[in-house]
C-alpha cells in the first residue's frame, strides 16, 4: 500500500444513497437525484476514490416526469446499479404523481440508457440481484422480495416481507442482496436517515433466506458519537480486483452549534470492508486520513470551476428544478452564452427556469456574468421553494432576496452598474475554534464584482436557514442561473473552493 492518503466524502455535495458495481478495473455508481432534472447521476472511477461524472440515467423527458405539483424532496429514488450479463441495469423509483418503480438498461454506462420499464407492485430502495440459475430477485424497502423478469419489469407474484432487521429499529429499508461464498448475504439501513442511521447485515443459503442477522449489528453507525461524519447509512459493497472489499455509503458533514446543520445535503463516502473468522463484515474507519489503496491512479479529476458555455450541449452535472424544456435554454441562441427563457415568476416557484451545480464545499465562491435586458434573473443558492438566497438584477437595479419558510424579504438594493453586471456569493463554514451552541453553520456573503475583482458585499446571511435541519427534506444546497422575467443571458459561471 502507498503511503499517500485519501479523504472522505470521495464524492462531494448532495450525492445520496450511492450504488457500486465493478466491471474489470472499472467502478460505476449512481445516486439519488430527487426533483432535479436529469435525474440519476453516474459515475465512473478507477480506483474508488477520484469519480467522474460521465451522465445520467434519466436525462430525456421520455424517461423521466417530475410535475410541478411535485413536492421538494420527492422525484427519484435510491437507485441500485448493478452489470449482469454484459448489459448495466438501474433499478430506481420516481415517487413523483404518475411515477413508480422502474428499470432502464445500458451497454455503455454513459448512455443512452434505455426508455424505462415498469416494475409495478415493487417499493422504494429497489434492488436488483441474479442467483446461479439465472432468476432475479428484487428486494425493496421494508425488506420485501418477489422475483421479477427484468426485461419485462413483471413481479412473479408478491413481494414478501424476509427479515424485519434490528429489534425496534426504525424504517428498514435500502436492502442489497449479494452472493459472497457460500452464503447469500443481505445488508439493509435502518434508524432513519437522520442521526440514528445505521447500517445492518443477515444472511442465509439462498436469496429470500431464511436469514440469521449478524451478532454485531449494527455493522456501521455513528449515532451517539463525537465525529465529525453523522448520519451514516444506506451503503452498497464492491470488491477490488486484488479481493479487498470496500463499502460506499451516505453521510453528512454537519457544522456549527446544536443541533449541528447540515447544509451539502447527504454526500458519498468510502469505508474499507474486511472479513472476520466468523464470516462476518467488519467495517473499517471513513474519518480523514485513510491509507490509499494499493491501486490508486493519478490525481483528482476534479470538475472544471468554470464553464463558459461554448458547446451546444450543458456538461451532466448542471440540473434543473423539475424539468428542462428545450425552449427555456440554449447556448446556441447567443454563442457563448448561456440564454435561459423565464417560465416562473421566482425561485419560490416550483417551475422556475433554473440551471444550477450541488454545492460541493463548506466554503466556496460562484459567480457568473448576467445580461439582463428588459427581462430580470440572477444568481441563486436554492435549497427548495421555501427556502433560497439570491442575488439578481430587477429593472436597472441589483437586490439580494431571502425566502425563509413563510417569509420572503428584500434585504438589500442598489443602482445596477451599466453593461453585464457581475454577480457574486462566497459562502464562508463557521470555524471549528467557535463552540458556541448557536454558531451558525456558515454564512453568505451576496454582491456584485468589479472586473478587476473588487466585491461589493450588499448582504451577509445566515446559512442555518439553508440547511436540511432548518428546512426538513432530503436535498443540500444548488447554487445556478435562473430567469424570472422575459429573458437572462450568462456569459460563464464559476466555482472554486474557498
């Protein structure tokens, strides 16, 4: 093993309930998108610890419907991602209005991914797994199981309850049935998402049991614990080509005082896995500092900060609030920039015209240059529709905007500058040295740039009402471009760590 080391989160930002599979030396995973369009992003890394976007399952509305009458925090699902057979199979929920389970299949995990296929009767956290004879068995939420034909979607009969996990333990759910050995093993969440997540394993001799559960359960959660990852849970096994086993699962960074708010939403981190004499997962540390696995490639691919919108076709990470018709967007009808068509009146809105990127870091600056015409939009960090900051340019004028649950106040104005106006957020964590039980987690810091780089700070605000904690759901924060009126045009938007 080399002596360099890695840190947790491996993916950053709002990427839940991770799903692995290796095919050769390559890793693919996939993660819940919510009400964000496209929906379902995939990765791909060579050695579990640098990923790279390469797409999305769902990124045509042909797969994928989220209506505006579409909750925050509803939309897709905890996808499974598995490759059986030399085809990728996605199997993921849209609890949207019309929605439902599905199945959408690849040769190339980049796509195109197929047109869905329904799997009626089957819940939420679906998983998929083959057996010796060839049969698939889809396991679910509350830890039900029926076999299903995939390439029909069609459930051959019931699902059925097979193991209830931990005594007393609250909604088990996130199941992964997997053949290791001579056993079938079945590793579940439970505790809920928050604080008590946890996660916990059985197994049996065959794929619906009957399962004995794991002595040390919970084999993983850091529940009634000091460290600085909370919320542990909902995790998936992966082994390496030199048979090292490795969990990727979902947790939070949480700052500031009590109760400790979350604001990235629930990101992707790494744990090594080995196997006790009794056959059992132990699972090893996810704090920072990890030794590096013996077959560790060469250095981050990290996103490019800035984008200055010269292709005709938006990167996979940039999503959009619901849906993106074709006729709201375009970087082709001003080259270079980036043309958003208003269809909602404000980011209070669910069917606002928004293009945004997950924050990724505690503290980072993003900024964009705007041409607003007669129309008005601007610079936005969203959490959902109750709960965003933005700054904008509004008839000849530029103001900072706070909608906090019932509340939505204009905090500060000015005379816009003539020509495209630069707008700026640098978003500043708390320091670690304060302990004070109320410390904020961070704070936002909203104006408008001199193209010489000087900022004028029109507002600073406090982040706690950007936080999961704050504003309930499953989601972190998105900074993005939206218009609200007539037509905004953004010659490039940029974001670096702070």
């Amino acid at each position: 093993m080399v002596e360099a080391r890695f840190t947790n989160p491996v993916i950053a930002g709002m990427h839940p309930d991770p799903s692995v599979c290796r095919v050769g030396d390559d890793y693919y995973l996939a993660c819940s998108s919510f009400e964000y369009f496209p929906g379902v992003p995939v990765f791909h890394s060579r050695d579990l610890i640098h990923w790279e976007q390469i797409g999305n399952a769902l990124d045509r509305p042909g797969q994928l419907t989220i209506p505006d009458s579409t909750p925050s925090s509803g939309g897709v699902y905890a996808p499974t991602l598995r490759h059986h057979d030399g085809r990728f199979w996605l199997i993921t929920t849209n609890v949207a209005p019309g929605g439902g389970t599905m199945i959408v299949t690849a040769t190339d995990p980049a796509g195109p991914w197929s047109d869905p296929i329904p799997v009626p009767g089957i819940g939420i956290d679906p998983d998929l797994a083959w057996d010796d004879e060839g049969r698939c068995w889809c396991t679910s939420a509350g830890i039900r199981q029926c076999r299903i034909d995939p390439w029909s979607g069609q459930p051959f009969g019931t699902p059925e309850p097979i193991w209830s996990g931990s005594p007393g333990a609250l909604a088990p759910e996130a199941p992964h049935l997997y053949r290791i050995g001579e056993h079938w093993y079945l590793m579940i969440a439970e505790g809920g998402t928050e604080r008590g997540h946890a996660v916990s394993i059985a197994r049996g001799p065959a794929p619906d049991g009957p399962f004995e559960p794991c002595p040390a359960n919970p084999i993983l959660s850091h529940r009634g614990t000091g460290r600085r990852i909370q919320n542990t849970g909902h995790a998936d096994l992966v082994t390496a080509p030199d048979g090292s086993w490795w969990m990727v699962l979902l947790g939070v960074r949480s700052g500031g005082g009590t109760p400790g708010w979350h604001v990235l939403g629930r990101e992707t981190f790494l744990a090594p896995v080995t196997w006790g004499d009794d056959g059992w997962p132990v699972v090893g540390e996810l704090e920072t500092d990890l030794p590096e696995p013996a077959w560790i490639v060469d250095a981050p691919r990290v996103p490019p900060g800035c984008d200055d919108f010269d292709l005709p076709d938006l990167h996979p990470r940039w999503i959009s609030v619901r849906s993106r018709p074709d006729g709201c967007w375009s970087t082709t009808e001003r080259p270079g920039w980036l043309t958003l068509h208003a269809r909602g009146g404000s980011l209070d809105e669910p069917g606002i015209t928004f293009v945004g990127r997950r924050q990724q870091h505690p503290s980072c600056r993003a900024r964009t240059l705007i041409d607003s015409g007669h129309g008005h939009g601007g610079l936005a960090v969203r959490l959902d529709e109750r709960h965003h900051y933005e700054i904008e340019t509004h008839n000849h004028s530029v103001r900072v905007i706070a909608r906090i649950g019932s509340v939505r106040h204009v905090v500060a104005t000015r005379p816009a500058p003539a020509g495209p106006v630069r707008l700026r957020v640098d978003i500043v964590a708390a320091s670690p040295a304060d302990g004070h039980p109320r410390q904020e987690p961070d704070v936002l810091r909203l104006g408008i740039e001199d193209i010489g780089g000087g900022f004028e700070q029109l507002a600073e605000l406090d982040g706690r009402y950007l936080s999961t904690e704050v504003a309930g759901g499953f989601t972190g924060r998105v900074i993005g471009m939206y218009a609200a009126e007539g037509t905004a045009r953004f010659d490039w938007f940029d974001y670096e760590a702070l």
